[in-house]
C-alpha cells in the first residue's frame, strides 16, 4: 500500500483509510531498530532537504535519521545561516533547492500555510514539520501510533488533549486524526486557551482538569508557549500550575494504565510535574523512537513528482 499523494500538508486531508495505512506501515521500519544495520534502500539516490525556520530539536533530527535510514542523501538548512538572512523569498529559496534536484522539502515556519504555498511553487515533495498555529502532521502521527500501540483500538478510547490549544498545532493534528480513527477526543484548559466553537470539531470542552482526567484513557499535555504569556492569556504561571498542571495527586484521580503523553519541549514544573512525565505511565520518551519509524513511513509512503495533485 501507498498513499496516492505526493505532500503531507496535514491531517485535515487525509481520510480514516489513509490513516490506517500509515499506521499499518510503521511496523516493519520499527522493527529495523533493533537489527546491527538499520538501513533500508528505499529512499538510495533521493535527495531530503530539510529547512526549518524555527528552532526545533526531536522533528528535525529525527527526519534526518529517518530519512538516512532509507539511505537519501540528507541536507539540513539552518535558516538563521542561510541566504534568508539576506532577504531571500520562501519561495525563492525552494526554487533554489529544487535546482539542485531536491526530492523532498520538509519545512517548518512560524507562518501557517507556509508548506501549503511551497507546495503550489515546487515539483518537490513537500512535508509539513510545522507551521505556525496549523498542524504539525508528523507529530499528529507518531502521536497516534503510540497510542495505536499501546491501546491497539480507537473505539471508545478517551484521549484528552491538556493546556494551550489555541496555539498549538500538534492539538489541531490530533484532534483530526483521532476523531476520524474513532477515539473520543477531549480538550482541557483555560477559556482563553481554548478555541472558540471548537466543539464543531467533534470536542469535548473541560475547563476542569480533575473532572476530565476521571474517564481518560491517554492524556497528552502540551506545552504553555511561555513566550505567550505576555498576552496575559491566564492570570499568572503560578495559577496555571495550580489548575492543569499534570501531578501525580491528579493522576490518583485518573484509570490506572492513563497513557501520559507530551510532544515536547517539556516546562517541567509548569504544565507537567516530573513524577508525572517520569512515571511509569509515561510514553513521552517513546513517542520519540516511534517519531522516527513514522517519518520513515512517511517518506517511503508519499509520490514524489507523481502523485495527484491533491491541493
Ligand atoms: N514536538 C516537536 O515538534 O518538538 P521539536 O520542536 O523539538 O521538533
């Protein structure tokens, strides 16, 4: 099976069967991990270009070592050491790496629709790391292979999504993909970090957090955008600590095989406690290893320069 599209964009596009594909494809490039050579050819004499304007530790690297696992030649464009500094244009600077024969492009940026507008310049295969408030597909994926893994179903499993959806593109990827998989999908956080009508998404709204953690299967925490906080979006750091913050005291409320799970960056201290990212429940370091397999899947499951155009 591959997925007849030559971009990954986000989740909002691609339906439950596409989905499902990406999950069934995981597997066999996971198990790799464990082998004395992790290699496979898939990807010999392609070239992976990855250009990120904003910093970024776990999605970058781990496309890279996804991408040098299927053998690509791998290029990695830090932006803050690139002609961008100069004035150079977005779409400029694809053009430039489709010159020298780039075969996928994967970008993240600060403005929402940057990839979408690469993908309308570029022959290239473009992937979305991020943009701005959108989606980060890739993340929205390894997300839902840990909990496929771990839960082996969607039906009837209650995921809540913690802290500031309002700016997070990981909650936009998960609320997608894990609605159409079939899970329950709750969200928990402050009014003002909660999307206005969000419910049309097939929600569930809790502005309390130890109601909502009662009946939650996996509960994923992101990360409070400090660098926000000069909005005045919640009164003080200290009080959201008090009302979300993820203990280990409201984890006691909560079923005791809860999945604890966190994109990362974490604050620990802030929206998770250490005894709670730490614990024995938490996947966090997991969703990292499976980040890899799943960008491996990822690569190997998109057209480059044959796909529909599906924008
Ligand atoms: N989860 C995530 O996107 O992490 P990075 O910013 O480190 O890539």
């Amino acid at each position: 099976m591959i997925l007849n599209r030559k971009y990954l964009l986000g989740l909002q596009n691609l339906d439950k069967k596409e989905l499902q594909i990406v999950l069934d494809s995981v597997r066999p490039f996971k198990s790799l991990f464990t082998r004395s050579v992790k290699k496979a050819p898939t990807l010999l004499g392609k070239t992976v270009v990855t250009l990120f304007y904003e910093p970024s530790t776990r999605t970058r690297t781990s496309f890279e070592i996804a991408a040098k696992r299927l053998s690509a030649d791998v290029v990695n464009i830090t932006v803050a050491a690139s002609s961008v500094v100069k004035g150079e244009s977005l779409i400029d600077t694809g053009k430039t790496l489709q010159a020298m024969n780039a075969d996928y492009i994967i970008i993240r940026h600060s403005l929402s629709g940057a990839p979408d507008i690469l993908a309308r310049s570029l022959d290239a295969s473009i992937i979305n790391a991020g943009d701005g408030f959108h989606e980060h597909p890739t993340q929205g994926l390894l997300d839902l292979y840990t909990i496929y893994e771990k839960k082996k179903s969607f039906e009837n499993l209650n995921v809540l999504l913690v802290g500031d959806i309002l700016h997070s593109r990981v909650a936009k990827s998960n609320i997608w993909a894990l609605t159409k998989m079939g899970a329950k999908v709750s969200v928990a956080g402050p009014p003002t970090l909660i999307p206005p009508k969000i419910e049309t998404l097939g929600v569930e709204v809790y502005y309390d957090l130890d109601e909502a953690i009662k009946k939650a299967d996996v509960v994923n925490i992101l990360r409070i955008q400090l660098e926000r906080q000069k909005e005045n979006l919640f009164p003080s750091v200290h009080e959201y600590v008090e009302l979300y913050q993820l203990t280990k005291a409201r984890l006691a409320k909560a079923k005791k095989d809860i999945l604890i799970m966190h994109p990362g960056p974490m604050n620990r201290g802030i929206e998770i406690s250490s005894d709670a990212a730490d614990s024995v429940n938490s996947v966090i370091n997991e969703q990292v290893t499976n980040g890899i397999a799943v960008r491996m899947a990822v690569l190997f499951l998109l057209k480059p320069k044959a796909g529909k155009n599906e924008l």
